[in-house]
C-alpha cells in the first residue's frame, strides 16, 4: 500500500497515548467511549463503516499539530473529519486510527472586503461565509447542495463543486492559500493573500488531495461581488435528449450560465413529493434549471436568448423568476433532489462522474438500458453545464446481495463515464469507494507520479490510508477477481 506504512498493532495499548492527547487538547476534546464513537463510523457513504479507535477534537492549528505529532511518533493513523457529510468514503475511518474532527474549529479569523478575502478555520460550515459577507455585498461561489452542513475544510480536501460552479470554477478556484498541519506534525503556509505566488502550486497540489497530505487549519477563500440582476429559468422538456441539446446549444451560443442542471422525471416527481415547489410539472421528462447573473442589460439579452433557444429545441414551458423568494423557489427543489430520493426507496446509492456535454444524451440512453437491465430504479440529477451526472440508484439494503449489485450497477455508470472520454469522479472524491477503479482513468505511471507527491507529505502513509488509490487488501487479486464475477453477472442482467 504504502511505502512505509505498517499496520497498526491491534492490541495497542491506548492509555498512555490517551493521556498524550488529553494534555495536547483537553479531556472533554477526546471521545473514547464505545457508544459516543458510534457517530464517527461512516461518513455519507454509509453503506461502509468502520469505528475509529480514538476521536479528538482540537480548536486550533497548534492542537491539531499536537495530536498529529502524537500519531506520528506512535506510528498511529489517523483520519482527518469535516461534518462527515462525504458521499466517498473519505472520511471513513480506517482499523485503530485516530480520527481528527474539526467540529470545534468553526471561527471566521478575518474578513477583508477591500481585497475580497476571508480566512476561516476548517470547521467553518460552507454557506457561514456567504452569511458573513452577503450584507457588505459579497458571496462566497462554491455551493454544494450540501452547503448548510458541510465544512470549508472537508471542501477544500474534496475540491466541491455546486450548482453556480460552471461559471466561476469549483473549491480549487477559490482557495488562494491554506496553513496545513503535515503528516509530521509540522506547520506549513501555502499560497497566500496575492495568486502569483513564485514556486510551486502547493495549494493547487493540496485541494482535492481528500486528506491524504495533512490537515487544512485555515482557509484563505476568495469571495465575489453580489452580481447586479440574477434570473432563474425554468425549461421543462417532453424528453431528457431535448433537455441536454439545450444545454449544448446554450453554451454553444457563448453563453455561460452561472448554472445549468438537468433532474428527470423520477427525480422532479419525488422533489414534489416532498418538498411541494409547485412549480416542476410532474409530467415532464426533464426540467432545465438555468441562472443567469451579471449586469442588468446582459441578464436581461442573455434571458430573451435562452429562451429563444429552450422553446427552439422543444420546451413546453419556460418560468423565470428575479426577485430572491421566487428564485429560490425554483432552485428549492434541485437543492432537495437527494434527500427527496431517500423517500423514494428505502435506499439510494450517488454516483457521481462526469462526461463531455455532448456526450449527455448518448450516456443517459445508455443509463436507462442499464437501469431496465439492472432491474434497478435510476434517477438522473445532474449538474449539465458540466457535464457531471449524479445517477441516484434505488435500492433496498435489507434485501440480500442487493448492495452489491447496486455498487456494481455504479461501477458500471463509470465505465461508461471514462470511456466516453469523462472522469471517475466530478466531485464528491475517490475515497474508499471509487480507489479500485483509479486503473481505469490513469496507467501505473500516472499513478506512480501521484503516489510520489502523496509520499512527500504523507512519506509514512499515516495521514487517510487505504484512500484514493487502489490496494491490495481492497483491489488485491483476491479481491478483484470477486469484483470481476459480479461484473460479469452484471452485465447479463
Ligand atoms: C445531501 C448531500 C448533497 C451533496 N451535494 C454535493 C454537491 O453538490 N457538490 C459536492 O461537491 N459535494 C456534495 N456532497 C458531498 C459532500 O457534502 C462534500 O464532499 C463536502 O465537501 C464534504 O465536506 P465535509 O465537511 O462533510 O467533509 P467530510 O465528509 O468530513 O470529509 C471529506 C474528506 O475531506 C477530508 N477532510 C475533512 N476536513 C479536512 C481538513 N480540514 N483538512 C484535510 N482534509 C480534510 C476527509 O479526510 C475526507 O477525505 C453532498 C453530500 C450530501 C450528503
């Protein structure tokens, strides 16, 4: 797995390091007891659960270089926590490690309007930093449908994406440097308060880098000025190919919404189901959702052309909305299309990868065959513009075998996502859950190279072991030739 790692001793005798951690941090700053670990067992990606030995909780950048120095000195692995919101396993802890939660480091450190900068520490949950700015005119652009529960840290580690990123960028876009605390316990500043930073792009190498490199403890983000007019356009389609021609039309035509997402029919009736916007017929196929932002004339020009467009390749209908309690309205049920699912069926898988824009329509048939084959109910959400489809597959987990079958019907997905020319991954992460498939996008020098970069951090494989890429207890031969038999009934389904 590691060049250096060593599995850690099971019957490890924890008292004498306890106490290191009680001193380092405080006594009620470490969990211990059985019960109060239950919580810290899996992340979104629950379906995977492992209890950590030992949670901390420090409050600043010096506790946490504490606790990792500890773990460093006593060969302990330890896992890094947001708000555990994850849908990869990235957060997962692995057997008799340390699992570092940053709940309690959840401080706004500075606010800079003139130079459109904030620093939080990592704890700090993502929509906090609009709230904190919106009033002075300022928004923070990364909105993960998660945004009112996940942490700036855990977005950072799995460069998030949301709805208004096709336009501005995702995480990586907007983090200009980041104080790390590194598998030794040593402090590190990386990029800073100006982009052109001389040197190497560590913040870059950083974001995305799913724990496996340090612990973020303070975040410098960019923020944005509150755009003049804002528009939100509802398009609704007699057929998802219609859906996504517009949105290969709309970016054709040179412009570049603030967002552009597609939800299907299975998805829009389950948002109404549960969240009742009124404003998502539930005989469409497909409903587009686009935001246009900017100054008032663009908005407006840009407004009359999408529409031109939508009704051009098929629309039924059109709605628009401008003023802020319509537009969230419409972008209501979207922000809900998740947790809608899990009223649909007892369980639901995410996938998440991406294909090229053009490819949309192509992809989605082939979504739908699978899903007919499968026998496996499949709704469709997806960031458009982008091309990062977020499949949500129906299952029940009581039922034998069938968690197996669903991941199997993802794995699937992906193959048709990479060789359609896409990614793994748009971005909820690798983690634990998608690492056996790294061979399929990157060759063993593609990932030699990664490995390097992660073992000039990481050299003793301490800090999130066992993610991102493949291993050979979990994507060994014995474990792949298991895979191999399931992938093989899965496509005679
Ligand atoms: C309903 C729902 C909707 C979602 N929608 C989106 C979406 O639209 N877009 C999107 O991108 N994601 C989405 N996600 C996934 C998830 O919210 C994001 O990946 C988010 O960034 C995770 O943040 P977290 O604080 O929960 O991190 P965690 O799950 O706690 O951790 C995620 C990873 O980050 C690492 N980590 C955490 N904190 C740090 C730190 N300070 N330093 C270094 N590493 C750290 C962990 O080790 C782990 O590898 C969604 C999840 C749910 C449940």
């Amino acid at each position: 797995m590691f060049r250096n790692f060593r599995s850690p001793p099971p019957n490890r005798n924890w008292k004498p390091i306890i106490k290191q951690f009680e001193r380092a941090i405080s006594k009620d700053g470490v969990v211990r007891r059985k019960d109060e670990l239950l919580t810290y067992e899996c992340d979104g990606l629950q379906a995977y659960r492992q209890r950590p030995a030992v949670v901390v909780l420090p409050r600043t950048t010096e506790e946490v270089a504490a606790a990792v120095k500890i773990c460093h000195d006593n060969d302990i692995p330890w896992v890094a926590r947001g708000a555990g919101t994850g849908l990869s396993g990235g957060a997962l802890p692995v057997e008799n490690c340390v699992l570092i939660v940053t709940a309690r480091m959840k401080r706004i450190l500075s606010v800079d309007l003139e130079n459109q900068q904030v620093v939080v520490q990592p704890g700090v949950i993502n929509n906090w930093v609009t709230q904190a700015v919106s009033g002075a005119g300022f928004y923070y652009a990364p909105d993960p449908s998660s945004q009112i529960i996940c942490s700036i840290g855990g977005n950072v580690a799995e460069n998030s994406g949301g709805v208004h990123c096709l336009k501005y960028g995702v995480t990586t876009n907007h983090v200009l440097g980041l104080k790390i605390v590194v598998p030794d316990g040593s402090i590190v500043d990386i990029g800073g308060p100006v982009r052109e930073m001389p040197g190497y792009d560590l913040t870059g190498v950083f974001v995305g880098s799913e724990g496996t490199l340090g612990l973020a403890t303070e975040v410098r983000l960019r923020i944005l000025k509150t755009p003049e007019a804002i528009c939100v356009l509802l398009a609704d389609f007699a057929t998802v190919e219609a859906a996504g021609e517009a949105v290969a039309a709309i970016i054709g035509a040179g412009i570049i919404p603030a967002g552009m997402e597609i939800m299907d029919n299975l998805s829009i009736n389950a948002v109404e189901d549960v969240v009742a916007t009124g404003c998502y017929p539930r005989d469409a196929e497909a409903v587009l959702l686009v935001e246009l932002d900017g100054l008032q004339v663009e908005v407006k020009a840009n407004k009359r052309r999408v529409t031109e467009i939508c009704m051009e390749i098929g629309a039924r209908n059109m709605t628009s909305a401008s003023d802020p309690e319509t537009r969230a309205k419409l972008w209501k049920g979207r922000k809900a299309a998740f947790a809608a699912a899990g009223h649909m069926s007892r369980n639901y898988f995410v996938q998440d990868g991406v294909i090229p824009r053009t490819k949309l329509a192509a992809i989605l048939r082939e979504i739908e065959a699978l899903s007919d084959r499968s026998g496996y109910r499949i709704a469709n959400v997806f960031h458009a513009g982008d091309g990062n489809l977020h499949p949500l597959i129906l299952y029940d987990r009581t039922v034998e075998g069938a968690f197996e079958e669903v991941e199997q019907v993802g794995a699937e997905i992906l193959k048709l996502c990479v060789e359609a020319g896409g990614s793994l991954s748009g971005e909820h992460g690798i983690g634990a859950d998608k690492n056996c498939y790294m061979p399929q996008m990157f060759n063993e020098t593609d990932l030699e190279t990664m490995k390097c970069v992660r073992d000039a951090f990481n050299p003793k494989g301490l800090a999130n072991p066992g993610k991102v890429f493949p291993t050979p207890r979990t994507c060994g031969e014995a474990a792949s030739a298991q895979k191999l038999e399931q992938f093989k009934d899965a496509e005679l389904f």
